[in-house]
C-alpha cells in the first residue's frame, strides 16, 4: 500500500507518520458502502441524528492539544486562530445537529384531498426536502477543521440525511485524520449505520476523479481554487447522471470607496484595509482584493495610509509550499506584466512567508485587462482609480460573480449613487456596509455565495443553516398511505414541523 505523510508548513520537514493512500480500485467498495449507509441512515430518527453531529463535536474537543498542535504543524496557522476555528467546527456540527432535530428544514407542505371538488377530485399532496445520498466532501487547504473533515459541508450533508466521504486535503493528513477518528467514534457512540462517514486519503487528482465521476455519488462539496472546483463541475456534467457540484473558488470581494465617505476618514480606511488584506495572510476567500474608487487627493491619503500601514505588519506564514510559490510568482508576473503600478511589495527571504502586495492602476487600464480580476490568493490587492462616477460604474458592471461586495458610503451620498448599489448587487451574494469583507459570521441569515466563477450554484450558501438544502431535493408524495408517509407529512406526530396546509402555514411546535 502506497503511503504519504504531513509537511510542517514553516520548515518543509516530514511529519512523522505515514497515511494509506486510497486506491482507485477501492472506490466501488467505498461507495457501495456510503450507499448501503445512506439507505439505512433514511430509518435513523432525526433526534438521534442530531445527536450524533453533536456527539462529533464534543469527540472533537476531547482530542484537546494533540489536534491543536498537529493543525498549527500542518497549517502553518498560529494557536488562536486553530483554537478559533476548531470552536467554529464544533459550533456548526452543533447548529446542524439541532436543525436535524428540530426538522423545521424539510420545509413540509400539505395539500389535503377533496372529493368534493368539480370538475375533478382533488388529490391529497404532500412535499418535503429528501437526501441526495451519498455526498463526497473536499478538505480546504485554508480551513483545516472549518472546511475540512468535520466541516460544513459535511455537518449539513450529514443532517440531511446524506453519507459523506471525506477527501482529506494532502497539505494536512494527520489534521483530518484525527477529526475523522472523531467523527467515526461519534457514529459507533451513537449507534449510527456504519460506513456513514468515511475518510479516503489522495496526493493527486485520479482519486478525486474517481470519487466524483463513481455512479453512487449523488453530490459534492468543494472549496478552493477557481481551476480545482470547475474541474470537479466539469466531470459532474460529464456524467452519464449529472450530479449538483456546491463548489466555493475564491472571489476578489470588490470594495466601493465613494467621495464624501473616503474624505471624512481616508487614512482611518486606509489602515483598516491594510489589516484586512494581511489577516491570515491573505488566505481567506473574502479577502479584498480589489479596492474602487474615483480619484482623489482623499484616494492617494488612503494610499498613503494603506503603505505606511503594511510597513509596519510582520509578514506570515502562507498555508504550503504550493501557496506561497503560487503567490509569488504572481507578484512576479505583475511586475514584469508593467500593466499595473506597484506601490507596495514586501519581498521576503522566507518563500514560505507572504510578503504583503499592493498595486493600482486606472479605471480604463482595469477595463482594457480582464485578467486583473482574477484573484492572487494571499495578501494582494488592487486599487483602481476611476476618473468619474460613470467609469466606476462600468468598472462594477463589468465585474464577474463575487461572494461579496462592499460599499464605503456616507448616508448623504445613499441617493447618488443607487446605481452602483443595483449593479453591485447583481454580481455578489453578500453586500456590507462601512466595513471589511473578512470575517464570515455563522447565521440563518448568512449567505457565503455568490455568481459564477465565484460558486458553481449561487442559490446556495456554503455557510449557515440554508446550508443543509444543498445536499436535498423536493419529493411529493400523492393519495400516500398515512403508514409510509414521513413523520413532517402525516397529519399526526408532526411536533415542531413547520407546515404549509392548504396554503398557510402552521406552526405544530412543542410546548
């Protein structure tokens, strides 16, 4: 058996110890076990679903130091951001666990029958969401618990009644390893089918081939790059079954800077922005890498803040190798390229260390050069000066799908500028307001989506409650005997369901 290890991301030294690499030959005997799962997990009662994510997150927390320290080794990311993140991993899988109980997700609707009606008998219809099946999630380089193992891809695909098999991402095995024992502890612990977790091991792209294009796979969850996500769509489509790909790949997250907003505090943005551009050095899918506005002496203080700023921010460690080297050359191709001006690059001795990078150029150069919306993943961003309010407004319509916009705006200017507002709405999935697009808050009323190339299905968010919809499809059950019904669609035993009844909704809770 073929085997791979962990690399420390701040050295490029081995970790000690070896992880199997999943054959493509095993893949029939993986998914007809996800299959097989997934049948018997449809008679498992939602209350002891939800227990089981919840027991997932508390086997989570219980690895204490050793998954602390093996995700900073792997990572290259420091404590608190590891101890942040895993307390976001655990807080999902316990969102989802008590979605999964509380049922209100299936979004029941009943129609009842009536004999009665002319010039046709009604028939009794009854809806509800159902799983897809057996769902195939992909580790994030960037997130190596939030998005990885135990993440929200697999918490939600989970609640919803899925199996999930887990591609560990190569650049931490021992991270998602650990979280994966975890998982398959708190199905045994809670009597859940077996094989309805399961964790495969892959260095390059023929086993993630192999698990999207396998008939048994019914979706999948991916984030990443722009290149890795259409990828995996592409095969998806090119299945004899297409199957739904819920795929995050990255988004240059454009910021508006309007006039009177930028004059009362330039500098004050500007020193904001330069923390928001380096956090986590750069390696967040809303990190803003690209910054609007029209020129201004207001625009070059904010320059001249956003520099001083940078100067004084210790450059950190990028993720891996692969990364840091893909980040660099493209601070190279930038310089060479002569397209835009550089007004900032901190080049660093350490490769492995993401010297922060800041160019700008004007509003026709921007319109002139597609190629400068696409995102450099790291600590980058691009400020484009336009000479007018009509030239910043073409430069929004021109935009490709983002997950996120946001408006630096005074209330005096809301009026003026109502234009821009509709036309920055149409390309992204969340808009902010005065603030930063870092930072993606866990909640009902969260979107973390956004058009193509930004998501492969901008109905959807990656992030939050709605998340759980992905991984489901409507079924209608019509003249259904009562005794094969669901519990969400019978007219008794429908305790904390939200239900459609003849076109109204009632609310069935538990007192």
């Amino acid at each position: 058996m073929e085997t791979y290890y962990g690399i420390e991301a701040a050295t490029g030294s081995k970790i000690a110890g070896d992880f199997e690499l999943t054959e493509t030959d095993q893949l029939d005997v993986i998914m007809e076990q996800a299959h097989a799962a997934y049948l018997a997990y449809q008679s498992i009662d939602a209350n002891k679903k939800g227990d089981f994510l919840i027991a997932a997150a508390e086997e989570i927390e219980a690895l204490g130091e050793q998954l602390i320290s093996r995700a900073m080794a792997e990572s290259g990311l420091p404590e608190g951001r590891i101890i942040g993140e895993r307390g976001r991993t655990m807080n999902q899988l316990r969102l989802f666990g008590a979605i999964a109980k509380k049922g209100e997700w299936v979004e029941a609707s009943i129609d009842t029958a009536d004999p009665n009606r002319e010039p046709f008998a009604k028939p009794d219809i009854r809806k509800q969401l159902e799983p897809l099946g057996p769902v195939i999630v992909f580790g994030a380089s960037n997130f190596p618990l939030a998005y990885s193992a135990a993440g929200g891809d697999t918490a939600s695909a989970l609640a919803a009644g899925c199996a999930v098999v887990v591609k560990a991402h190569p650049a931490h095995p021992g991270t998602s390893q650990l979280v994966a024992d975890a998982v398959c502890r708190a199905a045994e612990r809670t009597g859940m089918p077996k094989n309805i977790y399961q964790h495969a091991h892959g260095a390059g792209f023929e086993l993630a081939h192999g698990l999207v294009k396998h008939p048994l796979t019914k979706a999948v969850g991916f984030t990443g790059s722009f290149n890795g996500g259409k990828a995996l769509y592409d095969i998806a489509n090119e299945r004899d079954e297409p199957i739904p790909v819920f795929a995050e790949m990255g988004s240059v997250n454009p910021v508006l800077f309007f006039p009177s907003a930028l004059k009362n505090q330039a500098a004050v943005w500007g020193k904001t922005y330069a923390g928001s551009i380096t956090l986590g050095s750069g390696q967040f899918c809303t990190n803003p890498g690209l910054i609007i506005a029209i020129e201004s002496e207001d625009l070059d203080v904010f320059k001249e803040s956003m520099r001083d700023t940078l100067g004084t921010i210790a450059s950190q460690q990028m993720l891996h190798d692969g990364i840091s080297k893909a980040f660099n050359q493209g601070k190279s191709k930038l310089e060479s390229d002569g397209i835009v001006e550089i007004i900032y690059a901190k080049n660093e001795d350490n490769s492995r260390l993401g010297g922060p990078c800041i160019a700008t150029a004007s509003g026709a150069t921007f319109l002139q050069n597609p190629q400068l919306q696409k995102e450099l993943f790291g600590p980058y961003s691009l400020i484009v000066a336009c000479k007018d309010e009509a030239e910043m407004l073409a430069i929004i319509q021109s935009l490709e799908g983002q997950l996120t916009g946001t408006m630096i705006i005074d209330e005096s200017e809301l009026s003026n500028f109502s234009a821009h507002f509709i036309a920055l709405k149409s390309v992204v999935g969340r808009i902010i307001f005065n603030g930063v697009p870092t930072g993606v808050e866990v909640a009902t009323a969260m979107n973390h989506g956004g058009p193509f190339p930004a998501t492969t299905d901008s109905r959807y968010s990656a992030v939050g409650a709605d998340a759980i919809k992905r991984f489901a499809r409507p079924v209608s059950y019509q003249n259904c005997p009562s005794a094969l019904l669901p519990n969400a669609l019978q007219n008794q035993n429908a305790q904390g369901i939200f239900r459609k009844v003849n076109g109204s909704f009632t609310n069935d809770s538990i007192q």
